[in-house]
C-alpha cells in the first residue's frame, strides 16, 4: 500500500533554532517527493519539490534531503521564525497519473 | 500573482442538508483536483479532473458526494445529505500540466479552502 509516514507529529522550538523533519514513504513507481507548508486554516503552500534523481534542494532557509533508496526525506529548517510556525507535509508521487500520497504532516511551533 | 479562487471560505450547516463549495483554478490550468483535510490529517484526494473530464474518482463517495467542470474551467463540489462526518476543509487544487505530465515535477497550487462545519 502506498503511503507517507512522517515524524515527530509535532515539535516545539525556540526562535532562531534549527530542526529537522522526517519522511518515510513507501510508493511504487516512485515520480517525485514534494514538501509543502501549510499555515493553519490556509491551503498548503509548495517549499520544494525533488524527483528520484535529486538528493538535495532549498529554498530559503528550507532545505530537503532525499534518498530514494532507503525512500527517506527530510526537510531542515535553519534558523527558525516565528512565521515557520506551521504544518509541514510531506507528499510523495506515483505513477502514470502521478497520484499525490500526503503524509499526516508535522506540526511545528516556534517560541519566542 | 494569480491564485486559485474557492469559497465560500467557511459553511456551517446542518446534516442532511445540502451543501456545494465553488472552485475557479487558475487560467490556463488544465488539471483541477479537490481535496478533504480533515484536521490533523494531510488531504486526501476526492476527484481530480483534466479539463472537463474526471481523470480519477475512485475516493469520492458517490452516494452523496458529486462534482463537476462542465466547460473545464471552473468546479463544483456538492455534497448532499451532508453528515456530521464530512465536516472538513475542502481544498481545491490546479496544475497547468496535464495529470500524467506531474512526473515532471509540474507545480500544484492550492487554494485557501472552504472549512465546512455540520452540526
């Protein structure tokens, strides 16, 4: 069965802070793995997306890792904001028709 | 900057009533996708269609659920009775690629969604 596991649920940073988000995904054919942000109450907004020949991509403080052979990404965010404060959902694509899998998303929340 | 359109951005009704939420995807975009989230979930995909034809609706309930893209432009999504179960954000997405051109890491733009309450 398809499907994106994410980890932790949910974390808590101080400002100015790094930290690391987790993707495990099981999809078969792979086509590309996508990281996107999503403000409470708003539609999910894209930060990267990286296909199965890429191993690294940033935007901003956001940089993905993947390593499509143990099929794990991660989403690193350098120096946290109080605006990162948010949902970071990680989705992986299959297929012909390219059918998005959507993990359950991590939580974050940055402290003052 | 051009975005995807939706509302009503908030609808509370009662079950077993009807309910439709409206999406206008952006120009030149050929492939329309709603989505439910429920909270603390990531979205799960209820039809997606390429122009005006639906490409996958394999998760959508069909009993009460139903959606159209008569001149594949603009979307509606109806549910109908409504039941306490499909309180959800309903979010609307659009790609200029077509469906199976996503390989190619085609960008998907969402819109801010429609939170739907039923009580």
């Amino acid at each position: 069965k398809n499907q994106v596991e994410q980890s932790p649920q949910s974390l808590i940073i101080l400002e100015g802070k790094n930290c690391t988000l987790q993707c495990n995904y099981t999809v078969s054919p792979f086509s590309n793995l996508r990281w996107y942000k999503q403000d409470t109450g708003r539609g999910p907004v894209s930060l990267t997306i990286m296909t199965f020949s890429e191993n690294t991509k940033s935007n901003g403080r956001y940089t993905a890792t993947l390593d499509a052979d143990t099929k794990q990404s991660s989403l690193h965010i350098t120096a946290s904001q109080l605006s990162d404060s948010a949902s970071y959902i990680c989705v992986a694509s299959s297929g012909g028709y390219n059918k998005l899998i959507f993990g359950a998303g991590t939580r974050l929340a940055v402290h003052p | 900057e051009a975005e995807v359109a939706q509302s009503p951005r908030y609808k509370i009704t009662e079950k077993s009533q009807a309910v439709a939420f409206w999406c206008d995807p952006i120009s030149g975009h050929a492939t329309l996708y709603w989505y439910r989230q429920i909270l603390g979930q990531g979205p799960e995909l209820l039809v997606q269609f390429q122009d005006e034809s639906v490409v996958d609706d394999s998760q959508l309930p069909k009993d009460r659920f139903s959606a159209e893209r008569l001149k594949g432009v603009d979307s509606t999504l109806k549910i109908q009775p409504a039941e306490l179960g499909d309180s959800a954000m309903y979010l609307c997405a659009s790609s200029f690629y077509a469906a199976y051109a996503l390989q190619n890491t085609g960008e998907l733009f969402f819109g801010e969604g429609s939170r739907l309450t039923v009580l």
